[in-house]
C-alpha cells in the first residue's frame, strides 16, 4: 500500500505551489500514475523520468517526510503531482471554535457518539459555508458539462476556506467535486456521473444544514489512520479481485477479529486485470498472500488500522501465520448463524450512505444458500424463503463461470458470501462459496472458494447469458432527472418530457416524487425581472433547495423499497 497523506498537510502544501504548476496540476490531476513508483522498507521513491520525489513513512504527516530533488521542492510539480494521488487520512481531532471567536465546543470529535451533538459556528465558519452552498448552487443551475474555470476556482476557493475554517468535512466534500469535475472535464473513462450527483448532493446538503442549524457530525473530525497494539487473532473469509476504471487492479482480502468485526487488506496498484492473479499469489508488507491469508489468518499486534475498516502492517507489527480456518471457526460461525432479517437491518441503510462513511464488509452478507435455477444473467439461490438473484460483473469472468457451475448443482446447500446489490431488491454479487456434499472443492482451498478469482471445479450448466442487471427501479425516473440536472443544469428540466415522467410517477401512486419534480422544474424556470425590464434566471438558491429535496426523498424511498422488497413474502 502506497503511504496515506494528512489531507490538512496536502492542502497547505499545494496551496503554496507557484500559478504555473497549479495549472499544470489541474489539467492532469493523476500525472504521477504514470510515473514508476518503487518501495523500500517505509521509504517510497518516485521517478519522474527527470527526478526523484522521495517519501518518507507510511503515513505522511509532516513536510520534512517529502522531498524532490529538484531545486523548486516542495513547491515543484514533481512533488505536488505525487502527493494529490495519495489517499488522504485527516490528523487531529477538529476544535470547531477559533481564537478570535471562542464558541461552543462539542467535546471530543474522536470518540463516537451515538447522538449528534448541536453546534454553534464562528462568522468564519458560516462565511465558508455560504462559500460552499454558493459555489454548489451556481454549478447546479449552469451544468458540469459547461462548467469552466471559474465554477472549479469557487469550488476550490470554498474547500480551502472550509479548511481553514476548520470544516473538514465540507472542504473534504468540495475538493472531491472539484476532482469529479477534471476528470468530466478531461474525459477521463474513470468519469461517473453518479459519483458527480452524490458528491454535488453531499455538498448542497451539508452547506445547507451548516447554514441552518448543524451538528458537529457536520462539522465533521479529519479521518486519521491509528495503530492499535494490542494482539488479536485476525482469520480470513474471502479474497475479492479489483479491476478499476482508472488503471487500477489488485486483491481485497476479508479477514474478522475476534470481536467479530471485518477489515480489509489490499494490494491494489495501477495495472491491468492481469494483475490480479499476480497480486493474489504475492506476500505483501510481511503479510501472507490473499490466497492464503483468504484461507488462514495472523495472530499480530501492533497493526495500522484505519475507522474504514483497512489493515496494514506498521513498521513495528509483529505478525505470525494461523494455520487454515474453517468457516465453522468459532470466530467465523456467528457470521452466518446471524439471521439475514438482522444482516438486512444493517446492510440496507449503508447502500445509499456517502462511500466515506462506510465501513470494511458493510454491504455484504453471509447466508446459507440452496442452488436454485438458472437464468439469463443470473442465479437464483434461496437463503430460506428469499429469492437472491446472484449477478456477475461485467469485468469479472471468473465469476461468470463459477456461476454456471453452481447451476450444475441444483438443490445443494452451501454457505455463501454476497454483496448487496447498491439499488435493486434480492440481488446480489457473488464472493465466495463454501464447499457442501454436492460441490467439493480442492483440498487446499480450505472449504471455500473465491468466486472472483478462483475456478471452481466441474461442469457447468446451460450458459449464464449476458451479466447484467434486470428488474425495474420506479425510482429510477427521479435519478434520471437529477443526474441530468447536474449534467446540464437548468435546461435540463425545461424537457417536453418531464411533464411525461411526472405522469408517470403519479400513475405509480409515488406522489412525493411527483411533487418534488414538479418544484424542481418551478425553480428552474423562475426568471426574475430588472429595473430596466429585461428578464433573466432567478437566483439558484431555490433550485439547490429543491434539487437536495429530491435527493433526500430518493434516498429514504430506497432505503424503504429495497428493505420492504428484501423481505420475504
């Protein structure tokens, strides 16, 4: 794993670089990906192919831990580029109150609370928040595909304000729309537009209540890797192969502690998916390989831990192999003993948070399965009364295949690991499979398999057909009209056909989203006329509102859809 980055201390650092190289690093914000990067022991060096930028630790939290050794360092492009594709963690604990303005402290915003706690702000922390709903509401109503430099400055102008005002999460959130928007603006395959409108609404959304009246889970605490160490039994359940749009492929190992939580380790780099095979046969940081460690586990202490769910191995870890677990183990039993009513309870309501607020293993289930029939794009397995339809990833053949074969095993029963499919009921994606009567598996896969990566043995049945998903989403006209909102801003509303989909929507008995789209368009065709009578767009204030409306309607009505249609019965 590549060192992580203080976000504060990234910041700081490329805030102080010349015009020039800013400029530069805007218009290819993923430069040093295509730099060699090599590792020795905590010391990282990067060649530019003209120089060598250094780091020096896991965790990079101070200047003195990079260098280049060109003369402009710390403020040359070399070092810059390398710096903006680390993965930034925070560092302190955030004091929301300055010296200027001591104000209402919340207590300690490293300890978890099980309640937010209300908050009051300084002038400087309401004065980034405007910033940020300001600059978010203009990119609303103009549209990312016309978005220029100026709508990215006020973005970027509002995450460091947000900064500097200690808001963490806010300039957190702002920086990743900025980020959204160069790779739109450069065409990048890696562009999501999905990820475009979750991050916009995440922003709008948290201005607004820092606007209004905020807590300090809005305020936010600056995400920090930590070292936990005491000694724990960690055992592997699964491996799961990666394959990204943005050039990057490896292995997520799944291993639990004895309290029965689930972490992660990885070996994710830039790469092909001929990478992965590579990755799942390799030792890393002392580790054993995830084909192994997916089997086995370690008994360590004093590993790098992150509150996400990432486990690392800190310089100072000591680490020695357990030998192969059963699913049955004690410590991994529970995990599928637990109901799947109880599972769903948990998993649903984490499909549709912020991707940073989630955990290792948080969309994942583990259920004792029947094989049930094949059809085209799917498995269907039974976990009691429930019907799962069990998709492949386009970019996962392996699992293609191991589907068919399943098949081949018609009324077995078998433990299963799935993730939860993020929008539509009873589907899912496959992870691994256990072995039962039916289905034997090799003797050194330890009784399991990884469906991403492994080929499980024998026939198979009839072909899967095309791996996609199937079923109707009667949300899915409001996503539409709010990601094309972000995409074209307030044209995008003025459609003959939104009348059409509104229609819809009533026909379905969905009336909240009916009336919320029919406020959008209101607000998008609000003019406002000047002293001299000429007429212009209104302000985008009341569209933002709107806009964020619909997004939080959409998120709870899929919350309770997919937990209703989940159900058996």
């Amino acid at each position: 794993m590549r060192p992580t980055i203080d976000a504060a201390l990234r910041t700081e650092l490329t805030a102080a670089g010349p015009a020039r190289v800013l400029k530069k690093l805007e218009a290819d914000p993923v430069l040093a990906e295509g730099w060699t990067w090599k590792q020795d022991g905590p010391v990282w060096t990067v060649a530019t192919g003209t120089q060598i930028v250094r780091l020096d630790g896991e965790a990079i939290t101070t200047a003195a831990q990079v260098s280049c050794d060109c003369l402009l360092t710390p403020r040359c492009l070399h070092l810059l580029a390398t710096l903006a594709v680390l993965e930034a963690v925070g560092g302190k604990a955030v004091d929301t109150t300055d010296a200027s303005e001591p104000e209402t402290a919340s207590g300690p915003a490293d300890e978890p609370r099980p309640v937010p706690v209300p908050v009051r702000l300084t002038a400087r922390q309401r004065e980034a928040a405007e910033l940020a709903w300001q600059a978010g509401a203009a990119l609303l109503a103009e549209g990312a595909a016309r978005a220029g430099s100026p709508a990215r400055d006020a973005l970027r102008h509002a995450a460091d304000s947000s900064r500097r005002a200690k808001l963490p999460l806010l300039s957190t959130v702002a920086t990743r729309v900025v980020t959204d928007l160069n790779t739109l603006a450069k065409d990048r395959p890696s562009f999501r537009l999905q990820t475009l409108t979750a991050d916009l609404q995440l922003l709008l959304s948290l201005a607004a209540r820092l606007r209004g009246e905020p807590t300090d889970a809005d305020v936010g605490v600056a995400r920090r890797d930590y070292t936990d160490r005491s000694a724990g039994r960690f055992l592997g359940i699964c491996a799961e192969r990666i394959v990204t749009t943005s050039g990057y492929a490896g292995v997520v190992t799944y291993v639990v502690d004895p309290d029965r939580r689930i972490w992660t380790v990885a070996d994710v780099r830039p790469g092909g998916a001929d990478r992965v095979l590579e990755a799942y046969r390799t030792t890393s940081s002392g580790l054993p390989s995830p084909y192994e460690l997916s089997r086995a586990g370690v008994f360590a202490a004093g590993l790098r831990m992150s509150a996400d769910g990432r486990l690392g191995r800190a310089g100072s870890a000591d680490a020695a192999r357990v030998p192969e677990t059963a699913w049955t183990d004690p410590q991994l039993d529970p995990l599928w003993t637990e109901p799947l009513d109880a599972q769903l309870d948990r998993v649903v309501p984490v499909l549709t948070a912020d991707e940073a607020d989630r955990r290792a293993g948080d969309d994942l289930i583990f259920a004792e399965v029947t094989v049930g029939e094949l059809r085209p794009g799917a498995l269907t397995v039974y976990a009691g009364d429930v019907p799962i339809s069990v998709l492949a990833a386009t970019d996962a053949r392996p699992a293609v295949g191991n589907l068919r074969r399943l098949a081949a095993h018609r009324g077995a029963t078998a433990r299963m690991i799935l993730r939860v499919h993020p929008s539509l009921p009873r589907t899912a994606f496959p992870v691994a499979v256990g072995e039962c009567a039916e289905l034997r598996l090799k003797s050194a896969w330890t009784g399991r398999a990884n469906l991403t990566i492994d080929e499980l043995p024998g026939g198979q049945a009839d072909t899967l057909g095309s791996a996609h998903a199937t079923g109707i989403d009667p949300l899915d006209p409001v996503s539409r009209v709010r990601s094309r909102t972000v995409l074209s801003g307030r044209t995008a509303l003025r459609s003959a056909a939104l009348p059409a989909t509104v229609a819809t929507l009533r026909r379905h008995r969905l009336t909240t989203a009916a009336v919320l789209l029919d406020r959008l368009a209101e607000a998008a065709n609000a003019t406002v006329v000047s002293p001299t009578g000429e007429t212009a767009p209104a302000a985008p204030d009341a569209l933002a509102a709107a806009w964020i409306a619909c997004g939080a309607y959409e998120t709870a009505a899929r919350q309770a859809l997919l937990r209703r249609l989940w159900s058996a019965g």
